[in-house]
C-alpha cells in the first residue's frame, strides 16, 4: 500500500521533511501501525512519533482516530495539538 505522508511544526523541522511518499508492509492497516512501523526507522523517528507524545493524525485531511484503518493512496500528516490564545 502506498501512502502520502505529510509532517508539520515541530514533526517537520525535526525530521527535516514535510512530505513524502511511502509502500507500506502489509501488516501496516492502521493509523496507529503506521506510527509504530515509522517509529522503526531509527531514534529520531522514535523520540519525535513516540506514543507518550501527543500528536494529532488526520488521513484525507480529516482528523483520524489511532485505530482507523488506512487505504492504498491515502494522505496521512502527524502534526502536533494546537493551541490557541
């Protein structure tokens, strides 16, 4: 399955990306497995997606629950809550 991975604020500057297009293994379904799997790519990866850290996910520009399954071609972007004031 490929995906379409958007990464914003604080995700963005410290994995020096905001995008980019990826093939998942098979046992990626979820939103919360495709945060697992790319926690695996190395420490910043796992410091910055860690599952003690609260991140927002939407999938097709829509705000995602941990468990929704995800869809060949989909658009997913981790970004931090915002806050407002």
């Amino acid at each position: 399955m490929n995906l379409q991975l958007r990464f914003f604020a604080s995700l963005r500057e410290g994995l020096g990306l905001s995008e980019e297009l990826v093939s998942v293994p098979a046992s990626v379904i979820t939103t919360a497995d495709l945060r697992a799997w790319l926690m695996q790519r190395g420490e910043v990866w796992a410091q910055l997606l860690n599952s003690e850290r609260s991140l927002r996910c939407a999938v097709n520009q829509h705000i995602a629950a941990e468990n929704i399954a995800l869809s060949d071609g989909d658009e997913v972007a981790f970004f931090p809550p915002v806050t407002g004031g």
